[in-house]
C-alpha cells in the first residue's frame, strides 16, 4: 500500500506526522531441574507510582509521507521477505512542526534477534518488550533500558498482574508461561502451557492469566496467585491477539475463522461466537472502555468496530496491510493500528458514537507492533534495519533478508517537543 505525500484532515489544531521479540524454561516443577533457568537483568529500581492524569489534548491533524523501510515481524516471516523485497534503503527519520505527532526519538536496543508484542505501563512508567529470547524493560520517560528477563527460548506476548506484583511472558518455543516480579524482573516459575502460546491477558477480576497457543487452538488459564493451571479451552479456531473488558470477559479474535470470542473469565467457557464481517483474517485487537467498543484489525485492510456488549457491528474502515497490532487512546478517543506496510492507521469516536479514518502515520515498513502510554500519548514501534534480499534457490525458495547487526530500536512518536 502506498501512501500519498501528503493527507491532511483540519480538524481542530494542526498536527503532523511524518516518517520516520522470544527464551527457555519447562514447567518449574517443586523439584529442581537440570534446565536452564531464565535470569533476570536489571538495573531497575522500584516500580514507580502512578502520577497525576494527563490534561485533555485537542483534536489532531495528521500528515503523513511514506517510509519504505524493511523491518522483521516475529510471527509472520513471509511478511517480512515482502516487505524488504518492496522496500528501498532507509530514510532520515525525522519530525516536523512544533505540537504534532513527529518522531520523538530513535533508540537503540541490545540484540539482534526477531520482536513481537510489547507493552506500556504508563502508571508505572515502564516499557515492556519482547525481544527473541528475552523480555527487555525500558524507562518509558527516558527510554532507557532498566533491564532484562533473560535465558527464554522464543517469546511472543507480555501481560502484568500489578495487583500481585508479576508479569508473565508467552514462551512459545518452550510452550510455557513465565512468572516474573516485577519489581525485580526475577523469575518466579516457569508454568507449562501448549505449544507456541503466544497471544496472552491478565484478567484482574478473577485474577487469571489466558494465554493463547495458535499450533493447537487452545487457551491455558493459570491461576495467577498460585500459578496453576486451571483449565485448558478448546477454542476451536487459531487465535491471534486478545483483550479484556471490565466485566470479566475476555475477548480473542480467530485468524482463520474470521470470529471474535467471547470467553467468562469466571466460568472459563465461551460464551459466543461472532462474524468478524466485512473483516477478514482478524489480527489485531483492543478495546474501548468509555465506549464499550472493540475496535479489530483485520489482514484484509479493514478495521471493525464492534459493540463489546450488543456484538453488533458498528463500522468498518479501511486500514493498512499486515496490520499487527491495535491500542485505543481512552483521552483522545483514537485507535491506532500499526501496520507492517509501514503506516500506522488512526481511527476516531467521535463525540456523537460515530466513527471516522484520519490520515495515516507513516513509520517503517515492517514495524507492525506497537504500544500506547496513555499518559503522553507516545506510541512505541520496534524496529530494525536490513540488508537486501537473497537469491532465491532451491532449498530457499523465499529467502529473508537478514537483520543488520546492531540496528535493532524503538521508534517513538508523540506531540510534544523532541
């Protein structure tokens, strides 16, 4: 998809945008194994406290200008050849006017292995990213790096239970879920799940962690204070991304059922299937609280908004290709879709329950997930340079190009000054 040089929608005060992970542990038994145990690296001190909430923001402009910029996404390879066999070298990354959405900044990161999901906490101010075979920990107002859960296999997805101090990280490789403090980033116990558990939620009101395995359509709910597991859901479809509302539900879509489920979170059982129509291949997924809105990302370039409630269809807007990921900004009443055709598409709610399409943000191609702060309304892109293509051959029908070392970032984009 190509993106025109130039999209500007007035609708209040300007702003502008334009352009600019996986690890191994089995399941912790009482007894000590022989198996590596992963580690904790950090130079991180005690979570911080919540701060004052943000003062309202007016309504955005955006612009936007193509990035045509290889980049590797960690759960679809295929991708990835497209987008380099597409892509030209790298362009500056570079902000504009004063007050718009720009690059804030670039920042380097250790390691040179795939990403996939990340996540912010903006109570406690901290970036959650997974890298390859370690979960990396960021300062999310100095973006520097607080440490490191190190020694997994291959992780996907990262999900905080703040109430009792964890996270757990979705090791796919390993088919477990690790346990980690978050004040110390310190493994508590690695718990066995189905193979290549990926997609994964805490629920706060029945303190359960859902985490989701594509290979054989499951989901393994743990208990998060005693870290068992205590049910295994046939989901009968492979899931993709997941969400959670404030009414003990938790919602999934399937990839290859073009549904949305619903799952009680207190009777482990699905409650209800939906079409995701005129959505096809639901990727991503996130939901509006104020709005009791879900807002699903779909591989074919749509966007569906759907009643969490009613399971009614509210919209359906065009977004970008290879979307990945999806955040909804409560402040602002924007949802954001990050897009491995190198944009970030923007939705609105309007004030009249109304939905409109602003114009794209441009970012690199190929960085496809992202994480909001809902405090400064940053978003967060992992990202990577690549050299070109291989030759095809036999054996390699489809070759990857392969990440430059030492290239491996965060791109972070917000409103204020850089």
């Amino acid at each position: 998809m190509r993106v025109p040089s130039l999209l500007v929608l007035i609708l209040g005060l300007p702003l502008a945008l334009p352009s600019a992970a996986r690890a191994g542990a089995p399941a912790l038994t009482a007894a000590p194994t022989s198996t590596p145990t992963p580690t904790a690296s950090a130079s991180a001190s005690a979570t911080p406290a919540a701060k004052d909430s943000p003062t309202a923001l007016p309504a955005p402009t955006l612009t936007a200008t193509p990035s045509p910029t290889p980049d590797l996404d960690a759960n679809d390879d295929a991708a990835v050849a497209e987008d380099a066999a597409e892509a030209s070298a790298a362009p500056a990354l570079s902000g504009t006017a004063s007050g718009a959405y720009h690059l804030v900044k670039r920042v380097a990161l250790p390691g040179d292995k795939g990403w996939d999901y990340c996540l912010a906490d903006s109570e406690a101010r901290r970036l959650y990213l997974t890298h390859g075979d370690r979960l990396l920990v960021l300062d999310l107002d100095s973006a520097k790096l607080l440490g490191s859960v190190d020694g997994l296999q291959g992780i996907h997805g990262v999900a905080l239970a703040k109430d009792l101090g964890r996270g757990y990280i979705s090791d796919g490789k390993a088919g477990a879920v690790l346990c980690f403090e978050l004040r110390s980033l310190s493994p508590v116990a690695s718990i066995a799940a189905r193979p290549d558990v990926d997609a994964i939620v805490y629920e706060p009101g029945t303190q359960q962690v859902f985490a989701f395995s594509g290979d054989d359509h499951s989901c393994t709910v743990i208990d998060a204070p005693s870290n068992a597991v205590v049910a295994t859901i046939d989901l009968g479809g492979q899931p993709e991304f997941a969400a959670v509302d404030n009414e003990t539900t938790v919602y999934v879509n399937l990839v290859d059922t073009d549904e949305l489920l619903s799952i009680d979170a207190k009777t482990r059982s699905i409650l209800r299937r939906r079409s995701v129509a005129p959505g096809s291949k639901p990727s991503s997924l996130c939901y509006d609280a104020d709005g009791d809105n879900l807002f699903i990302g779909c591989r074919n370039g749509q966007a569906v908004v759907m009643g969490a409630a009613s399971g009614l269809t509210k919209a359906a807007l065009a977004i970008g290709q290879r979307v990945d990921a999806s955040a909804f900004d409560a402040q602002q009443r924007l949802a954001f879709h990050s897009c491995g055709d190198g944009t970030v598409s923007v939705l609105r709610r309007e004030s009249d329950g109304g939905f409109s399409a602003l114009p794209p943000l441009a970012t690199k191609k190929g960085s496809r997930t992202m994480a909001l702060d809902q405090k400064t309304h940053r978003l967060y892109l992992p990202t990577a340079d690549f050299g070109p293509e291989p030759a095809p051959s036999a054996d390699h029908p489809h070759p990857r190009p392969s990440m430059v070392p030492g290239s491996f970032s965060v791109l972070i984009y917000g409103r204020d000054a850089k």
